[in-house]
C-alpha cells in the first residue's frame, strides 16, 4: 500500500530549534531539496561528516541554516557552533546526527511511491 503524503511528513524527523538565550533569536535547522542541492552544489558529502568533524561538520551546520535563514552569514554559523556550542562536543554529536537523519529524509520527498505504482509516462527500457 502506497503512503500518503501526511503519513510522509510524519516520518520526517523534528528539526533543530536554537535559541540565543541571551538574545532570544531562535534558528531553524533542517533541509529540503532545494537546501540539500546547494549544499552538493559546493562539495558537500555528508558522509565526511564523521571523518573530519571540525571541518565538514561545521559546513553541514551552515548548510543546515540554508533552508529557513538564508542571510545567515558563514562566521556567525561559525561562531555558534565553535564558541557558542563549544566545537565538537556531545551536544554538537547530537546536533550532527539529527542533521543527518534530516538531511537524508529530503530523499524520501524525491520519490513517489503512489506515482510509482500509476506512473503518467511509460517507460521502456
């Protein structure tokens, strides 16, 4: 049985929420396609993430700004994830692995199951 697009989106991890406490502003981390294309666009490969946290995770923490904060400059991603959240650390583990999960739950919004089964175009291979 195909799934319907709400059954889609509520698999769709939760995204990231931060808040500055001392200046209330609140960040909205997650990916879309659009989000996850201009992060492949630069180079990005997800699956470096664990070989060179210091770097690659840091590029996956701006990237993840992408979709709802678009303006954010690269230093201040940069100075919330090593000055404000510490580098890598527990807390930037957990960041970085639900960033995962949400970055490759936008492949999931690439295929359509129900299309697949009453596809509009013939296909002759």
């Amino acid at each position: 049985m195909a799934k319907t697009t709400i059954e889609k989106k509520e698999e769709m991890p939760k995204p990231i929420r931060l808040v500055d406490n001392e200046t209330g502003e609140a960040y909205i981390l997650e990916f879309n396609r659009d989000t996850v294309k201009w992060a492949e666009q630069r180079g990005f490969d997800p699956d470096l993430v664990t070989k060179f946290p210091n770097t690659v995770g840091a590029d996956f923490f701006f990237y993840a700004f992408r979709m709802h904060h678009r303006n954010i400059a690269r230093d201040k991603t940069d100075k919330i994830f090593f000055d404000i959240l510490g580098g890598i650390n527990e807390t930037t583990g957990k960041i970085l692995a639900r960033l995962m999960e949400l970055y490759y739950a936008t492949f999931s919004t690439l295929s359509d199951e129900e299309a697949q089964e009453n596809p509009r175009m013939a296909v002759e291979l």
